[in-house]
C-alpha cells in the first residue's frame, strides 16, 4: 500500500512537470509572436507566464525533496526523481530565454523590423516541438523517442546558421541596422540554447531509463 502510494506521488510529479513544459511551450510561442507581430502588449504577458513557470518549479522541486525524505527510494524511483529535478531546471532556464526574447521585443518596439522574419519563427516552432516531444518521452519513458528527439537539434543549428549568414548580409551593407541587427541574433542564439535544454532533457531521460549517463549530440 505504501509504495502504491509513493509510485502515484512520482506520477503526480510527472504531470506536474508536464504542465510546467506546456507553459514553457507557450512562453515560447508569444515571445516569438510577439516580436514578429512587434505587439508590445504579448511581450508583456510572457513575464506573468514565466512567473507561473518560475513558481511551478518551486512547487515541484519540494514535491520532489518530500519523495526523497518520505522512505529510501529505489534505484529507478531515485533515477527518475533525480531526472525530474534536472528537467524543471532546464524548463525554468527555456522560460528566462523566452524572456529575454519578449524584452527583445520591448526594446525593438515599433520601429521597422530590418527583415521579415521567416526562420526565427521556424526555429520557435521547432524549439517547441521538441520541447512537447521531449515531456511525452520523459512520461513514457522512452530512450529511442528521446534520442530521436535530441537529433531534431541539428535542424534548429541550421535554422540559427542561416539567420546568421542573412543578418550579416544586411549589416555589411546597412550599417545604421547594427543595433537591431545584434538583438535578432541574439533571438535566434536564445532560440538555440532552448533546443539545447531540450537536448538535456533527453540525455536525463535516456539516464533515468538506463542508469547510464551519456552525451548525444
């Protein structure tokens, strides 16, 4: 009975970090929306959801402390507390760079965006696929999704690789675009290290499944 009751509190945990990655999938989401619509307003409201982010986190790492203080946790159990642990500190981490994207968008403001923006978006909905994907792989404890997963990285570099190459094009030719031009590669650069965060979240699940600690990309 005990431990019936311990393993429905470690599944409890596991949802709650879904519903943490969901938030973190919207974050996402708006900061990009926001800066490609230049709605000044959605970029406000990506720091009230971070904020439910940040406060989900507290939640489940106590959730956590408890199941390691309330009996000696099997080696599994302890795997996949540890691996919970490390994902909500990846997740918290995605939330910041959404941040920094949707005060992006505050200091660009109105003025006139240099390009459309085609490929930041693609890498935003990349970055939350793999995000989504990631948390049903953790749920379902899959090491072959979860390295699949992480694969899906190299198309995100590709997609910052070629924002780069246009970025610098414009500034070598429109000099006055340097200030705004700096804060879009720092968008997709933010863009790439959420894929990144999804990466370690594949290798933890891979560790909590397998017990072996293993670098994927």
């Amino acid at each position: 009975m005990v431990r019936e009751h311990y393993s429905k509190k470690i599944e409890d945990v596991k949802h709650k970090v879904l519903r943490m990655g969901s938030l973190v999938e919207n974050v996402i989401e708006m900061s990009v929306k926001s800066l490609k619509d230049q709605d000044t307003e959605l970029a406000k409201r990506v720091f009230t959801e971070d904020d439910k982010i940040d406060d989900l986190e507290l939640e489940i790492e106590q959730d956590c402390m408890n199941l390691l203080a309330l009996q000696q946790p099997l080696a599994k159990d302890l795997r996949t507390i540890a691996t919970a642990l490390k994902i909500i500190t990846d997740l918290e981490r995605m939330g910041d760079h959404a941040v920094n994207i949707a005060k992006i968008t505050l200091d660009i403001g109105k003025e006139p965006l240099i390009k459309p923006l085609v490929d930041i978006p693609k890498m935003a909905d990349r970055a939350q696929e793999m995000v989504k994907l990631s948390l049903d792989a953790f749920v379902n404890e899959s090491v072959e999704e979860a390295e699949k997963i992480a694969k899906m990285d190299q198309e995100v570099d590709d997609l910052y690789d070629i924002v780069i190459e246009e970025v610098f094009k414009i500034l070598s030719e429109r000099k006055e675009f340097i200030k705004q031009g700096t804060k879009l590669l720092f968008v997709g650069r933010y863009l790439e290290r959420i894929a990144d965060h999804t990466t370690n979240i594949c290798e933890r699940i891979i560790y909590m499944v397998t017990g072996e600690l293993r670098e994927i990309n």
